[in-house]
C-alpha cells in the first residue's frame, strides 16, 4: 500500500519544496520508500516551472538538503482525489485547498503543524519577503512536523 502526501504553501519555492525534501530524507532514514510518496505545490501558480528560492536552497544545504532538482507547480484538482493527506503549511493556504475540495475530500487536508511536537505553531511562517533568518526558522518547524508526520505513518502501519 502506497501512502501519498501532498504539501502545499502558497508559490511553491520556499516551504512546501523544502518539507518534501525533508520528509523524503525521513522516509528513506525509516526505510519507508515504498509505502510513502511524497510530492509539494502552491495555491498560487505564480513560479511554476520555477527552481525553490535560492536563500530556501542555502539554507537547506547546510543542513544537508538538496532542492536543486525541485520546480514549482501548482496543486490541481486532482491531486485532491490522488493524494490521501494534504497539508498546508498555513491556515491561508488550508483555506484555498478546503474551497477547491469537494466535501468528500475536506477531511485529507489538514495543517502540517499539526505533527509537530516541539512547536506550539499552527503554521509555518513564510520567510518569502523576511531577512534570512526566517528559512532556518523554517527548516526547525518542518524537520519537527516531518518527525512527527513519520511517527504516525508508523504508528498507522501504512509504514
């Protein structure tokens, strides 16, 4: 059984693509490549085709992280049928995805802080127009939620 998680934030260059490379190194540590697939896209199309914001890229290769290979695409209806947990990195963005869901779908999309253990954050701020501390902000909450999100996958033996 495949597991499919979609995260979302609003242009798809700084934390949506930076929690999918976040989690897809959590899933590979927890040996869950084959039961979990991960994927990221914005509301808005606004850098599609576009690679993450370069200070996103800095700050997550210092961590290890490579976001190179990642372009910026816009959620479609039908990734609300495809994937089965979609995640929203703020209550804006769950707002756009809840009014492109039918009433079958509302209950795949939820907050991606909601996993989180160590942060009491309902969302993950967007760093987009901030000084550069704000993307390592970013990473904390997201390898925290990550974390999270990989121990229920667990505990629900999708894993």
């Amino acid at each position: 059984m495949n597991f499919r998680v979609l995260l979302v934030c609003m242009g798809n260059i700084c934390r949506s693509p930076t929690a999918e490379v976040v989690l897809r190194q959590y899933i590979k540590l927890h040996n869950l490549g084959d039961k979990v697939e991960v994927d990221s896209a914005g509301t808005h199309g606004y850098h599609v085709g576009e690679a993450p914001d370069s200070r996103t890229q800095r700050a997550a290769a210092v961590r290890g992280y490579n976001l190179s290979q990642l372009r910026a695409r816009k959620v479609a209806r039908q990734d609300l049928d495809y994937f089965d947990l979609i995640l929203a990195m703020d209550k804006s963005n769950l707002d756009n995805l809840r009014r492109m869901a039918t009433p079958e779908q509302q209950e795949r999309i939820k907050l991606f802080m909601q996993y989180a253990k160590n942060f009491e954050d309902d969302e993950v701020p967007d760093p987009y127009y901030g000084l550069g501390h704000g993307f390592d902000l970013v990473l904390d909450m997201v390898e925290d939620a990550a974390q999270g999100l990989i121990e229920e996958v667990k505990q629900n033996s999708v894993g």
